[in-house]
C-alpha cells in the first residue's frame, strides 16, 4: 500500500486540488495522510467540477491554437478562403475561453 505524502515546490490549482482528491478519495491500495482528513461533501464536489472546468478550457485553448497554426499553413500556401475559415473558428474559440465558457 502506498501513502500520499505532502510535496514542497511551486504548485498549480489544478495541482492542489487534485491532491486534496486524493487525500480526500484515496484510489484502491492507498491510504490517506491523515485518517483525520475531511471535507463536507459539496466542497469536494466543487474541487472535481474545478478540475473539469480547467481540463475544458485546457481543451479550448488548444482547439484555439490548433485553428490558428492552420490557419497560419492556408496563408503560407496563398489558401486566403481556407486561412479566413480558420480565423473565424480561432476567433470563436478564443472568445469562448476568454469568456470562461469553457463548458
């Protein structure tokens, strides 16, 4: 059985709240740090729908620069109708993801 055990260094949110999960959850074949760990359960479901929220606009974010570099290749081989296209889906994503629309 391993243990989770506390971690020093710079940390994300997303890296914090995972680690609460797993104190709070502890996956099969492990144990908490603390048997005195608790969270009333409407916290740990707002830390799980955190981490969904991040991983979604994760997702925006890379659909934006995917859309961009294609957009950027249809420019590079004179596609102006192609590049423009591609523009207008980075621009919709973009805004998505600066509006924190991301699910």
């Amino acid at each position: 059985m391993s243990t989770s055990t506390p971690t020093t260094g710079t940390t994300t949110a997303a890296q914090a709240l995972r680690a609460i999960l797993a104190e709070l959850t502890p996956a099969p074949g492990t144990r908490p740090f603390s048997s005195d760990s608790y969270l009333p359960p409407h916290l740990i479901e707002q830390a799980k729908q955190a981490l969904i929220n991040d991983i979604a606009l994760l997702e925006l974010q890379q659909t934006a620069f995917n859309a961009l570099s294609m957009a950027q290749w249809h420019i590079a081989h004179g596609e102006g109708g192609q590049a423009l296209s591609r523009l207008r889906r980075a621009q919709t994503h973009i805004t998505r993801t600066m509006g924190g629309g991301a699910v």
